[in-house]
C-alpha cells in the first residue's frame, strides 16, 4: 500500500507491505525491515534496523497521524482514482484493511446483498472503532476474516462481486 507522508517541508511516498511475516517500508528507494506488534495498552513496538520505537496511531479523515519520539508525524491515504490498476483498494471488489487492527464485527455473510456506503466490517485500531463500508453495489462473495481477528494493513476482509 502506498501512503504519502507529508512534513512541513516535503511529500514523501512510502510504500508498506507485508513479506515472510514482517513489514518492508521503501522509503525513496531504502528498504526498511520492521517488525512491530502492538500491545495491551494500544501502542505499537517497532523493531528497525535503528531500535525498538513505541508508536501510537490515530485516524483523522484520510490521514493517519502517528505519534513517536515526541513528534507527530501526518500520513495521508492514497487517491484511489490515481492508484496502479493491481493495487487493492476499497473501491474494488475487495474491501481491505487500511490499517493494522483487530476486527470486531464482521456484519454480513457471504451471498449477502450489498449496497454501496453500506457498513460491512466494524475494525479497531488503537482503540478507535472504524466502519469499513463498501464501495459499491453487489454480493458479497467471501468473507475472509471472522469476528476478533487480528490484521495486517492491505490484508483482504471481504470480497464483493459487482451487482448488475
């Protein structure tokens, strides 16, 4: 997944994925390995090439504003319309998580009708609760997570056929 991190000085493009169990971050192409795991208390321990950091993340609109060594740093989602055609976004037929986090609720089954703006999945990341709706007219075809489960940022929690 591709994220913009903007500081007062510059838009930088971060890409995040997933690889063997741990986290790559390319950073102006630097490749960055990390491990990270989050919790009780809601904080994420990340593992990097520079130490162990402790992070807190929230969610304001598109950004995500993450909280390290005292600083604030703004990370804005990306455009979707302006997105690589094989990247998975929330306005394809998969709905994925836009960020690490537990699911709490996943409300419907597979063979469900679905409309566009409905709430499909219910996920909670950094003790803020976020309603994952999908992005247009259909069925759901898969469901890929359950109640409870914890997830990867990209990872897919539902797949849903377009409708007619």
């Amino acid at each position: 997944m591709l994220l913009n991190f903007r500081t007062d000085e510059q838009d930088t493009t971060v890409d995040v994925r997933r690889q063997d169990g741990r986290w790559l971050l390319n950073i102006e192409g630097q490749e960055i390995p990390l491990e990270a795991d989050l919790d009780r208390t809601g904080c994420w321990l990340v593992d990097t090439h520079q130490g162990r950091r402790r992070l807190w993340v929230a969610a304001r609109g598109d950004e995500r504003l993450v909280f390290c060594d005292g600083r604030v740093h703004t990370f804005r989602l990306p455009d979707p319309e302006h997105e690589d055609a094989d990247t998975d976004t929330a306005a394809g037929p998969n709905l994925v998580a836009v960020m690490p986090g537990k699911v709490v609720r996943v409300l419907m089954g597979g063979g469900s009708p679905v409309k566009a703006g409905q709430t499909v999945v219910i996920m909670e990341s950094m003790k803020m609760e976020t309603e994952l709706v999908a992005a247009m007219d259909g069925t759901i075809q898969t469901v890929h997570v359950q109640d409870g489960q914890v997830v990867a940022q990209g990872d897919i929690l539902v797949t849903i056929t377009a409708g007619e």
